[in-house]
C-alpha cells in the first residue's frame, strides 16, 4: 500500500509507538523514528525526506505545534492521533 513511502512517527509512549511503526511497516512504508519529543521529531524532519507523519499531540518535551508548524510548511501530510 505506501510502497516504501517514509513515515514519521512521533509518539512518546513506547508502546504506541512500536504498534504505529508496526502498522506503517505492515502497509509497506519505511518508519522514520519514532520519536519521544518535538525537538527528535523535529531533527528527523530536517535530516531526511518524510513523506507523511503520524504524531501524537502531547510529546515529552512539550505540544507538538512546532512540528505540526514545520509540516505544513513542507506540504507534508499528518495526522494526530
């Protein structure tokens, strides 16, 4: 189904966190994280390609906002979850 497409996963619960990677691996997408904090997610985002995001709104170091912000600003389709 995604066909090797990167995924971000941001998501500070390790548990969610894995079963997401999971799913997106299952669909045949490629995992980018997961990351626990905006700041992690935010570093993924600025050192590789992310086609789509998954994010968890509540992070350890904070509300997502800023890495919400940043993926519209690339066009990058999310969802909260």
């Amino acid at each position: 189904m995604l066909k090797h497409v990167s995924v971000l996963v941001a998501e500070d619960q390790t548990f969610i966190a894995l079963d997401l990677a999971l799913a997106v691996e299952d669909a045949g997408g490629k995992v980018v994280g997961p990351a626990a904090s905006c700041a992690e997610a935010l570093s993924l985002l600025a050192n590789g390609t992310v086609a789509a995001a998954i994010l968890d709104f509540n992070l350890v170091d904070g509300v997502s906002s800023p890495l919400v912000e940043a993926l519209v600003s690339l066009d990058v389709p999310f969802i909260v979850h």
